[in-house]
C-alpha cells in the first residue's frame, strides 16, 4: 500500500519565523500593543496606581502577532529598552521583515513573579502548531517584552 504524497511544505514560512526568532533569542518578555487613534505613539500611557493596563499574555501575543504580520511601526512602547531582542524582533522594527502567514496566536496564562513574567505563545499555521516562551518585566506599571524564543 503507497502512502499520499504531500503538497507543498506549509511549515516553512512558520519554520522561517521560528528560526529567525531563535537566532537572537533571549530568555525574558515584555508589553502589549495598546494602538490608539489619533496622533502618533509616544509610549504606553502611565498607569494610575491600582490601574490594571494590558497583562502580560496580551503584550506577549500582540508581540508575536505584529512580528509575523511585519507590522511594527507601534511595538516600541511594547518592548523593554534594554532587551537583547531576537533579530525577528528587530528586523520589525527596522522595516526590513517581510510578513509571515500566521492563522492564529493564543497566549497561555503568564507565570508571575514580581515584575517577572513568563508566557507560552503558541502560534497556529497550516494546521501546525509551534511554541514561543516570552519573558516581561513590568516597568512604569507596564508590561514590556524582554525576551523571545522557539521551545522545543
């Protein structure tokens, strides 16, 4: 009995990110994507205190998500200034990334610590599945990324 063959490799733009991610990756994450109308960005809007912003599941997964979409003009206020940041990251942000088809990111529940946190993001293509962990740091009452990479 022959087996199918397969069509094309799907993965490979999802394999491209993963391995675009890992090649700069650091272990920390950060903040999320509050877009606002109106005026360009200067930065994530302090928190009063006791204001709850964005958690660090939706910083992780607006992150992940801007990433494989290329669309990065609004991350910086997301992302800790003295991360080492993954050159998918980067390249985002110096408008050098080219979009990768990505059908859907859901972030796990972050494990907190302090001004630590820990998510697991999985990003869904093609009917393939992979894992990014994400490390935040809370700075100004804010949620900012501070590190990125693939898990096995």
């Amino acid at each position: 009995m022959t087996r199918p063959t397969r069509g094309p490799q799907v993965g490979r733009p999802r394999a491209v990110l993963l391995v675009a991610l890992a090649l700069a990756a650091v272990v920390d994450l950060g903040a999320f994507v509050g877009v606002q109308a109106g005026g360009p960005s200067q930065g994530p809007e302090p928190q009063p205190s006791g204001a709850a912003g964005p958690g660090p599941e939706e910083v992780a997964a607006e992150v992940v998500r801007a990433v494989a979409d290329a669309d990065c003009a609004d991350l910086a206020p997301l992302l800790d200034p003295a991360a080492d940041l993954p050159y998918a990251v980067t390249s985002c942000l110096d408008g050098t990334a080219q979009p990768q088809p990505v059908d859907d990111v859901v972030a796990a529940p972050a494990e907190v610590d302090g001004d630590r946190a820990t998510v697991r993001v999985e990003l869904a293509t093609g009917g393939t599945t992979s894992a990014l962990g994400a490390t935040l740091r809370r700075a100004d009452g804010a949620w900012r990324l501070d590190g990125l990479a693939p898990l096995g």
